[in-house]
C-alpha cells in the first residue's frame, strides 16, 4: 500500500508493486482500478484517514485488508473501531467460481471442482475480526458480471475497469465557515 503522507506532489500512479494507497493528507485523491475485484474504502472520520484497496483474491488472502487497516492505526493513530468500511461493485458470491486452490488460499475446505466464493463476504468478515464494527461495514450489492450493461467484468470478456476514487476535501477555515 502506498503511502502518501506529504502534501500532494502531482500524479501517482498504481503500478504493479501494490495494491493500494493511504493518506491523511487533504487535497489527494487516489484511486484503483477493478474489473472483477473489490474496491475496497478505509474511511477513518475522526483522523481523517483513509485508505483506498485494490482486493483480488490473492492479495486478500495474503492479507490487503489487515494491511491497509495496520498502517492507518500504525501511520495515523486510526483505531479499527472507529473505521468505516465499504466494498464496492464487484463479481458476486454466486457468479465468482474459482478453483480449490483459492478457497484452500483462505483456509476453507478444498471443494473438489471449481466452486462460487464470495469475496466480499470474506472481506467483510475480515473487517469485523480487526475490530470494525458492523454497523460500520457496508457492501454493495451490485455484481460487475450480474450487471455488466453497467459494469466491466473481466469474467465476461472485458478488458476496461472501473476506478474507485478516495480523498479527503480541505476543511474550511474559519471565515469561510462564518461567511465572512
């Protein structure tokens, strides 16, 4: 996950060596793109924190999530508790058939032939064990390959993405706030 703890220094983009970017900074806007894969939003409002996540399956399993949630307490003094955690459009638990290799990635039972899983769900879940509260977790229900007239899905031939967008706006001083 990248980190961004300066004020903004022009463009930055993704590349393959994370899956991620997390700021306190205002005025930075960060983004990830997804096909088939959740956009993940860490939004912590007290801090004024936030972490944008790009969550396959593998870097879920090896742990984005906790990541991302590890470096907003460690970096910002975010507590899990007073995190918000959003899982946007992305391939649902009924059309996400994979292979055992991905439900033995996540320590569950090793089906015997490609087998629906669902990512959100598991990243909700995921959530919750780190201390975020579940009134605080939401998931959106719409499937990039149930709704693929709306959505790219790489599952149905696609080769664009979506982009998910995360920042934090500048707060307005004192005279904007009192109109003078």
């Amino acid at each position: 996950i990248h980190l961004h703890d300066g004020p903004p220094a022009g463009l930055h983009l993704l590349t393959a060596d994370g899956d991620g970017h997390a700021s306190h900074q205002p005025d930075v806007l960060m983004a990830v793109t997804v096909a088939d894969c959740v956009p993940v939003f860490l939004v912590d409002p007290s801090k004024r924190s936030v972490a944008m996540i790009h969550a396959g399956w593998r870097s879920a399993a090896k742990g984005i999530l906790e990541e991302g949630v590890s470096l907003l307490r460690n970096r910002f003094r975010s507590r899990p508790q007073n995190l918000h955690l959003h899982l946007g459009p992305s391939i649902c638990g009924e059309c996400y058939e994979v292979g055992p290799e991905v439900h033995e990635a996540f320590g569950l039972p090793r089906p015997t032939a490609p087998t629906p899983i669902d990512l959100r769900g598991i990243l909700a879940q995921r959530g919750a064990a780190v201390g975020i509260p579940l009134s605080q977790i939401s998931r959106s229900a719409l499937c990039t390959r149930c709704h693929n007239d709306r959505f790219y899905s790489h599952r149905c031939g696609d080769r664009e993405r979506q982009v998910g967008f995360l920042g934090i706006r500048e707060l307005p001083s004192a005279a904007e706030n009192s109109g003078g």
